[in-house]
C-alpha cells in the first residue's frame, strides 16, 4: 500500500510543477528586466531538472500522457 501512496505523492508533485513551469514560462515571456529574466531562467532550470529526476529523464506536458506510456509499456 505504501508504495502506490508514494506513486501518488510523486503523480502529485509531478502536477504541481507542471503548473511552476507553466507559470514561470509565462512570467518569462512577458519579462522586460534582465535580472528577472536570469532569475526565471534559474528557475526554470531547477524546476526542469527535478521534473527529470522524478520522472527519470522522461516527462511530458501531460502528465495524463506519460501514464498512458507506462501502462502501454507493462503491456509489452
């Protein structure tokens, strides 16, 4: 049960920075300051990279999308 609790979580924390990256890639395109626009591009990155980590390099706009990956995937 733990471990269908922790996929949750991670589905979850997934979601919540898919919304961070959406706004942060909004805020940067309507940036005009270029110490705003570093500090955005910053964190973009790290919002990217944790992205990577939880998702092991393979992550998608629709988190909808990357389950229907993995169920096609336990098909094979």
């Amino acid at each position: 049960m733990e471990s269908k609790l922790m996929s949750e979580n991670c589905k979850r924390q997934i979601r919540e920075l898919m919304r961070e990256k959406i706004s942060i890639e909004d805020r940067l395109q309507f940036s005009t300051d270029s110490r705003e626009i570093q500090r955005l591009e910053d964190d973009l990155y790290e919002v990217k990279d944790t992205l990577d980590k939880l998702t092991n390099g393979v992550w998608f706009e629709d988190v909808s999308e990357h389950e229907l990956q993995k169920e096609r995937e336990g098909l094979n």
